[in-house]
C-alpha cells in the first residue's frame, strides 16, 4: 500500500508522528507536505495529495492542517476525491464504509498523536461495503459532473 501524506506549518510534528506510524505498518508514505514551521498555504498539500490519489499514483491520502477542513475542502475539488476530516476511530471507519473516502483528514489543534494513531487504524483497516451506499457514492460522482441529482 502507498498513501500520500500532505499538511500545513501546523502540522509538521503530528505528520512526522503519522508518518513513523504508517512506516512502521510496512506502508510506504510519500511526503508532498511541508517539512517546516514557516507559514504554507495548506491547499497546495491538499491538491498534491489529491491529484496523487485521483492518478492512481498512490492508494489513498492523508492530510492534516489545524483543523483538517481546509486541507480536505481543497482535495475535495479534485474530480474523484472523497476527503473526510475525521476527529475519532468512528467516523473514519464509517467514511471508509459507507462514503469509500479515498482521503483522511483531521487536525493537529485539534486531535493528538495517539487520538491520530487510532484514526488512522480504524480508517485503513475499514472496507468499502458497497450495495447500498454506492447508489449515494455514484449520486456524488454525479455532481462532480454536474449533473442535477434530484432528478434521478
């Protein structure tokens, strides 16, 4: 499994945690992130990640800002992308489930190392369930092409 992992000057140090984390899982991890404290504009991380996961380049993605919002709404634009901020175990497992979330997002002021940790696990080890929840996967793909759902 390859996952990309991007972030802003807030989260260098919890990056570097989840880096550590994955690579100790076998993972490979690609870095598009900052690496420095200095001030970065968290969308150019977010489009990185994104793009990468959208190409096939990498599996899935990783991103982490202050609050994991900003980061996510810039992946999200990307055509394919399904970013979710994340601040605990369930809701990551259950964006993996039920949405197939292909991005992982959470925030460093607002989650710490071992909170993360626990996140990241329950996301990786979900699956996608399909059946049900692709009717709804396939109604999002739908408006990314800008077609009016509400007709369907």
């Amino acid at each position: 499994m390859k996952i990309a992992i991007g972030n802003d000057h807030v989260a260098v140090a919890l990056k570097k945690c989840i880096m550590a984390f994955l690579e100790e899982k076998g993972i490979e991890v690609i870095n598009v992130g900052t690496d420095s404290e200095e001030r970065f504009n968290y969308p150019i991380s977010g489009y990185k990640v994104g793009k990468m996961v959208a190409s096939g380049e990498v599996d899935y993605g990783i991103l982490i800002c202050g609050t994991g919002v900003g980061i996510s709404l810039a992946a999200n634009k990307i055509k394919g992308i399904r970013a979710c901020v994340c601040s605990e175990p369930y809701t990551a497992k259950l964006s993996k489930m039920h949405n197939n979330s292909n991005i992982l997002a959470f925030g460093a002021r607002v989650v710490g190392e071992d909170l993360a940790k626990m996140i990241v696990e329950e996301w990786l080890s979900a699956e996608y369930e399909g059946g049900r929840h692709q009717t709804r996967v396939d109604m999002i793909a739908a408006i990314e092409e800008g077609k009016d759902i509400t007709q369907c």
